[in-house]
C-alpha cells in the first residue's frame, strides 16, 4: 500500500490499494495513434505526437525530496520517442523526472500510450507515474485519472532486496482523504514484458482502462478495469502528465536509489464524438387533469394529442414532489395530499427524437 502525501501542485500520482489478479482475454484492434492537434497547448519545451509538452524544473511532491531535472526528460529522439530518467548524482539524493502537456482541458475521449519498460526490474522505491490527468485547480480531486501507475511502494524489506511491483489503474476522487477513502484503485501484477500500451477511455460517468503487452491493441489484454459511478471526474483543465520518481514512505532507503530510464514510444488522445442532437417531438401538449381534488376522488391525466408512435409515461407530483409509484394514467387521491395542489408531468419517447416532457396545471389544493 502506498503512503498517501499531501499534494504539491501541480501533480501528485495516485495509491495502489487493492490487489486484483491478471485476467487474460483476446486482444482489440490495432493502436490508434491519431492526435487531435487544433489544441496543441501553449509552446513549452517540446512538440511531441501534435502537442506541445513542457518539462518539470520546479520542486515538489510527490517525489520524495522535491527535486526534479528538466534534463530527466529527453527527446523526442530520432525514432519519435521520449525518456524519462532518474538520476542520482551525489549516490545520495535521487533527482526525479516529469513532463507533462501545456493543454489544459483534454477531457471525454480516448488516451493511448506505448511505453518500453519491463515493470518487474524497478527498484522498491521507484514509482512510475505512466500517463495520469491533473488539474490542481480542480478540488477536491483535482480530476487525476491514473492510466498505468506502478511500484513496489517502498519498505518493509532490506536494502537490496525487492518487492513486488504492482501497476494500477484507478483515479482520485478526493485528495483530502487518505488512499482507498478518496480513491478508487484496481490494481494487477506485472508482467516481464518489454513493451507495454495503455489505453483509457473517459466517459460520462464511466472510465474503462486496457493494459496489453506489445505495441497496439492486438497483443494480450493483461487486464481491463472499469470504474462508474457519480464520483468519476468530470472534465475541467486537466492536463496529460508522465512521471518518474522515489517514495519516501514505508521505511525505505529512497536516497540510494540508483538511475532508473522509462522511455515513452507515442500519445494519443481522440476526443469523444459528440452525441448527435436529436429534433423534438413534433407534437407535444401539455396535460390536463379532470376529477375533484378531494381526498378518496380519482383524478385522471389527459395527455392530450402527441405525435403518432409516441409512448408516453406519467408521473403524479404532491405540491411539485414526485409521489412514490403514482406512475399511471389515474390516480386517487390520498390523505397524504391534504392541503396540497397535484400536478401531473407527461413524458413522450419516440423513434429518432429527443423525449419530451410536459407538466399539467396545479389542481386546487386538495380538500
């Protein structure tokens, strides 16, 4: 388990917190390296795959001593690719590595990244922040989707002997509370591959996360993760980071860590297609309701005329609160509604056109 440290801006890397077996299932398509480049970001220190990257000089979290090279980020190199180092000059004091995009606001849509690493060599105190999202002015989450990270998370075992290294998939939903509160993490073993490719695709609601060995989409599923639900960050101004560095927690020797090298083969980011506008109902009135509004009268909804093949839904509303399971066409008054109007909303669905709903007059207040 990771020890969770507060967050420096602009970045920190997310918490493996739970261990999942690999499954293995048959590979997708091939990679789909295509960029969006109408938004390459402001210049920063590098064009790469479309995108303007800009290489971190300033101290900082999550690295355990703050110091990070701008010279850790080389390339892109002749064959189009980038390197990440960790160096350690003095054989004392570890400096860290990160680049990360000068875009801001990527958002819905879907990243890919192939990278050359065989995870199961990094030292114990090694974390490699493969592809996540940031935005420090985004709280309490700051939207960090984490796409690949992994390590072995520090102690808990002599100088020179190993752990075992986990990658994880996962994201941040709150940076205030500690790792498994306000996160979400799956995480997987590694395996000895030399090539790795990620890919994350960010929906409403909803991220689906894919690791395969090789380059592209056609080589092994290692694992595939999806994570839904209302925590899920909503986009804002995140950008696209990669990064290198030493955890100083779980009893370690962060400071003799030796130089580490994780190359980045390309990026790419497709936005998500827009979801097509449909037209409205052509014909859509809104409701009536006849009968007393009194207590044991029934009262019925006159939907009025809708477009031919509209199927239509009701809803009973008590002084504009939904009424638990009045959901037919009548409905009987109850003591409940005492010295309340009624209304009634009308929802029409059909073939080709955005649903409609339309809300009846308030009855008077029942008697």
């Amino acid at each position: 388990m990771k020890v969770h440290y507060p967050r420096i801006r602009p970045l920190t890397a997310a918490a493996v917190v739970v261990v999942l077996a690999v499954s293995a299932v048959p590979g997708a398509s091939a990679a789909d390296n295509s960029t969006m480049t109408t938004d390459p970001g402001p210049a920063g220190d590098f064009t790469w795959e479309g995108y303007n990257w800009l290489k971190r000089s300033w101290t900082g979290g999550p690295h355990y001593n703050g110091s990070f090279d701008p010279a850790n980020a080389s390339g892109p190199d002749a064959n189009g690719k980038v390197s990440l180092a960790l160096t350690n000059p003095s054989g004392n004091a570890p400096v860290a590595a990160e680049f990360q995009s000068t875009r801001r606001g990527f958002g819905y849509g879907t990243y890919s990244a192939v990278v050359e690493r065989n995870l199961q060599t990094p030292q114990k105190e090694v974390v490699w922040g493969c592809m996540f999202t940031y935005d420090p002015d985004s709280a309490p989450g700051h939207n960090e989707i984490d796409v690949c990270e992994a390590s072995a998370w520090g102690g808990g075992a002599a100088w020179g002997e190993s752990r075992p290294v986990r990658q994880g998939h996962g994201y941040w939903f709150d940076a205030t509370k500690p790792a498994g509160t306000g996160s979400t993490v799956v995480n997987f073993d590694v395996t000895p591959d030399p090539v790795l490719t990620h890919r994350l695709v960010w929906e409403p609601g909803r991220l689906t996360y894919e690791t395969f060995a090789g380059e592209g989409y056609s080589g092994t599923l290692l694992k595939r993760t999806v994570l839904e639900g209302a925590t899920v960050p909503v986009p804002a101004r995140e950008a696209v980071h990669f990064n290198l560095w030493v955890t100083g927690g779980g009893g370690g020797y962060p400071n003799q860590v030796r130089p580490e090298q994780v190359t980045v083969r390309d990026f790419s980011f497709t936005p998500r297609a827009a979801e097509p506008t449909l037209p409205a109902i052509p014909l859509a009135p809104a409701p009536t309701i006849t009968g007393t509004a009194k207590v044991g009268q029934r009262l019925t909804a006159n939907p009025g005329s809708w477009s031919t093949g509209t199927a239509l839904t009701y809803q009973w509303y008590r002084a504009g609160t939904p009424i638990r399971g009045a959901t037919a066409k009548t409905y009987t008054v109850l003591k409940a509604d005492r010295h309340s109007a009624l209304t009634v909303a009308v929802t029409g669905s059909k073939a080709g056109y955005a649903s409609a709903t339309r809300v009846s007059a308030p009855t008077a207040r029942v008697r």
